[in-house]
C-alpha cells in the first residue's frame, strides 16, 4: 500500500488525484496540505485521512510515500525538490516547471535520492494516442519527419 499526499487541494486535486487514489486499491490517501482550509478539509472529509498545517509537516509524515504536487506551476519546482529531498516519489502536475534551470534541477533531485518524479502528462497514455504511436511505430507510413494531432475537452 503506498501512502500518498496531496500538495494543493484545487480543482485538479478534487476532480482527478483524489478520486483516483481513493478508487485504486494499492493507495492510501494519508493527508492533504493547502493554503486554503477549506478545500484540504472538504477532501479529508470526502476521501479520508489528515491535513496539515504545513508542507513540511506533511513531508516529515513517514506514512507517506509519495505525494502529489498540484499547486500552481511557478511552485512545481521549488515543492517538488523539498518533497524529492524528504524521500518522497512526486508525481507533479503539468508543466513540470517554469523554465528548464528548475526542470533540470527537478530530475537531477530525484536521480540523486533515489525517487521517482513523474509529470502529469497523463494524455500519453489515452487510447486514442497509443493507437497513433502504434500506427506510427508500424512503419506503414515509412519515415515520418512530422506528426501533429489535435486534442480538445470541455474541463473538469
């Protein structure tokens, strides 16, 4: 069972990390950190588990293994780095960051403690993309150069 926290309680947070966790069966939601009370307290009302006064609390908890990060993109970075530095694997939303200094830094972080940083670019992985990059790993169309798809939804 891994231990999650999440970091940033918004919409994404509400509609996407939290339910999924709480539906998948090798996760735990442990707790919730976010400037706002309210919304922390709506999801460990919803969903379970604690909230914290701080990110550092949250970090120093050893029930968690692994926290979501879905705060705003110029705070990926920085919370990303603390929660790679305490032990923690960090699935942090998209962007990754906000320039490639802090990107750089995000992977060479996780590389040096031994954790898994992964980005929320989770899109790769829809039905309709897998079938294109069979289509294109098939190699009926012969060398590609150029490929460009398309992409819409109504929001959360």
């Amino acid at each position: 069972m891994i231990g999650i926290g999440i970091i940033g309680c918004g919409t994404i947070a509400q509609v996407r990390h939290a339910p999924e966790y709480h539906a998948n069966s090798k996760c735990k939601l442990i707790g919730y950190f976010d400037a706002a009370e309210n919304r922390m307290t709506e999801l460990a009302a919803q969903y379970g588990g604690k909230i914290y006064d701080s990110i550092e609390a949250m970090l120093n908890d050893s029930e968690i293994d692994a926290v979501s990060v879905c705060t705003s993109n110029d705070t990926h970075a920085a919370i990303s780095i603390r929660a790679l530095e305490a032990g923690k694997h960090v699935l942090c939303e998209k962007p990754m960051a906000t320039n490639s200094c802090d990107a750089l830094a995000m992977a060479e972080t996780a590389r040096r403690n031994g954790r898994i940083l992964m980005i929320g670019h989770n899109q790769r992985l829809a039905p309709a993309h897998a079938m294109a990059k069979r289509f294109l790993d098939s190699g009926k169309f012969g060398k590609v150069l150029s490929f460009q798809t398309s992409f819409a939804h109504g929001g959360p």
